[in-house]
C-alpha cells in the first residue's frame, strides 16, 4: 500500500504503518493538550492508541495465522486509523474456511478481553468492577471495553466486517459463490443504511445522533459494494488464460527514443501504454512507458528526452498464465499495463487494466444474456 512503511515482522509477516496513522496519534496528542491535559495525560491517550491497535494486530495475526493453516498466504498488515487490515492472497472458497479465518480475528479479541477481565478480577482493590465510570478512567478497565466492542463491531453481518464473510460462508453452503457474495453484500448495504439514519436522527429516548455512525455506514456501504464486484470479477476470469484478454494489435517503442514519438502514437491510436523493448524483439521487454508517467515528463519540459529515462519495471505475463493471477500483479505493482511474453517469440501482446476490465463487462454481458435466453 502506498504510503506506508514496515516497521515490524511478525510470523514472518511484514506489519506496515500508513502515514495517516502517524497523523491519527498527532491529533490526538494535541487533542489532549488544547482540552488542557498534561503533556503526561497526552502521551497517556497516545499510548492508549497504540494499545488499541496492538489488538488490532493481533486481532489481523489471527485471521493471518489461520489462513496459513489452509495455504492462504498473507502479503502484509497494514495499520489504518480505522484499523487493521491484513492483505490474503486469496478467500478460500470452502465455507469452513473461509468461516474459521473470518472467526480467528474476533476469538482473538475474546482471548484479549478474557485476559484483561482476569487481571481486574484479581486486583480488586484497584478495579471495581461494579463502577461504571471504570471503563472511562482506567487503562486496562478502557482496553477491556474496546476489545469487546471489537468483538461485537465485526460480528456484524456486514462485509468488510468478519460477521459478513461469516453470511457469506454459510450462504454458500447453499448457493453459489457469487450469488452468495451478492446477498451478503445487499445485507450489508441494508445494515449501513441503518447506521446512517441512526447516525443522521439518532434513536428517539435512546440514543442521540452520531456523526460516526455515518462514517461507518459508507465504510460498510462501500466495503461491501467492492466485495460483490471483486467476486463477481473473480469469476468471470476464472478459468480464462491471459491470451483471451490480451491486445494483440501494439506499437512499441525502444529505450533510445524520443519522448515525442510516444505522443505521437498516443495522439494517432487507440494505445496508451507502449512496451519498451530491449536490443532485439526477441529479447525480454525492459518494461512500460505509461501514459501517466508520460504526461509528467512531457509537463516538466522533457519531450525531447528519451523513453528510457521514463521506463517503468513491470514485469511480464505469459499467455497461457490465468488472467485473474496477472490482474492481481497489475494491481499490487500498480501498474496499468504488462507485455505478454512468449518464449522464443519475445512480446506477443499486452494486458492492460483498460482491457481487462472491457473484457469482464462483455463476458458478464454474455453472461446474463444466457441466463435470461
């Protein structure tokens, strides 16, 4: 993810931290001080934070850990200031599985909350357990009381929360994956439409309205709407070989020319990305020129320098290659494009995201064409 940088390994998965976490603990350290605390009761609130999201990394290590158990690979975790998030290579599509890893994050989160509950116990003498306000001055009283809204938040049935991918799970064992996907995510969609209106009008003797409410509403709304069309994605490509999607009509260019030839192709085509080739045809392409990167040389004045210099290392696809697998390296080396490679025959065509997605519209299309003949 962009933006973040690791700052540990754990179970030999690297731990991330995006900047706008950084920012999260600045605003609530100055938060504290314009209310008038103490430096030492605004370090106290950061400290609580970063506590939080211990947890939050356990709870993520959990679902991580549990993955593994079933050849489910993680990529990273990455801290958020709306929390965790753990990048799977891929869900399972056996319910039970897919069941025990959304399950393993909250479990954690019980095991946390049990612990704490214990220690409090057995200190007495400092916790009282009875005292409603303990939950709001004492530290591990506060951690306690997180954990279990933890526990109770991603219980909920609603993607990207764990309790969605619970539904999920238990849908499938009676329909199939995409359409199982589909209700789940319509259930979702219904929850976060409840949220907002709690959060815009409240609860009438209960409950007053909560600005926060309507931010989870569009992070549920939004979650799910991306779970139902990746799924759905996911299954047009099942099965399909890069060379289905592949462009095979290009223009490429060589390391040594001129910026102005590549706006010259892109003025006078269809392209938008071009393959930059190596010494010969047949050798490996070097990588891409991309059309954004284009528009930022060409912006600081550089049209007359060459290709080379703007060249962008992506890698490659080969067209027997399952198109799902290079759409996901598209997406996590961010690049817009890769030249398909056959070898022997050097570059034979390209991916691009443009293409790819025009071609899961028509095989959809296709799709609900027969299922409705």
């Amino acid at each position: 993810m962009r933006w973040s940088w690791k700052i540990a390994t754990v179970a030999g998965i690297p731990v991330r931290m995006h900047a706008t976490f950084l920012l999260l603990l600045v605003w609530v350290f100055w938060s504290s001080l314009e209310e008038g605390s103490s430096l030492e009761k605004a370090a106290l609130g950061v400290a609580f934070i970063l506590a939080i999201f211990v947890c939050v990394v356990l709870h993520e290590l959990g679902h991580a850990l549990t993955g593994r158990r079933f050849g489910v690979h993680t990529r990273d975790i990455t801290l958020l200031p709306i929390g965790g998030v753990a990048r799977l290579d891929r869900i399972p599509k056996e319910p039970g599985q897919e069941i025990a890893i959304a399950v393993a994050g909250p479990a954690v989160n019980v095991v946390i909350a049990g612990v704490l509950l214990l220690v409090m116990h057995f200190s007495s003498r400092v916790y009282d357990l009875s005292d409603p306000r303990l939950y709001d001055r004492s530290f591990l009283a506060g951690l306690f009381k997180i954990n279990a809204w933890l526990v109770a938040f991603n219980l909920i049935p609603a993607f990207p929360m764990d309790g969605g991918r619970v539904l999920r799970a238990l849908l499938a064992t009676r329909l199939d994956y995409v359409r199982a996907t589909r209700v789940a995510a319509n259930v979702g969609q219904g929850i976060a439409f409840l949220f907002a209106i709690v959060g815009v009008i409240g609860i009438p003797g209960w409950a007053p309205p909560n600005p926060l409410l309507l931010f989870i509403a569009l992070f549920v709304f939004i979650g799910a709407g991306q779970e139902s069309a990746f799924v759905q994605m996911r299954s047009v490509f099942d099965g399909v070989p890069v060379s289905r999607a592949m462009i095979r009509d290009f223009r490429a260019l060589r390391p040594e020319d001129p910026l102005s030839r590549a706006v010259e192709l892109l003025l006078n085509g269809h392209q938008q990305d071009f393959p930059v080739l190596g010494r010969s045809d047949r050798d490996p392409p070097l990588g891409i020129l991309a059309r954004s990167d284009l528009l930022k040389a060409l912006a600081g004045g550089g049209a007359e320098r060459t290709v080379g210099e703007f060249t962008r290392t992506c890698g490659t696809a080969e067209p027997h290659e399952p198109l799902e697998a290079v759409f996901q390296k598209m997406q996590e080396s961010a690049c817009p494009a890769l030249p398909v490679v056959e070898p022997g025959r050097g570059i034979v065509g390209m991916v691009t995201l443009e293409n790819v997605g025009e071609f899961a519209m028509v095989q959809a299309a296709l799709g609900g064409e027969r299922r409705g003949a």
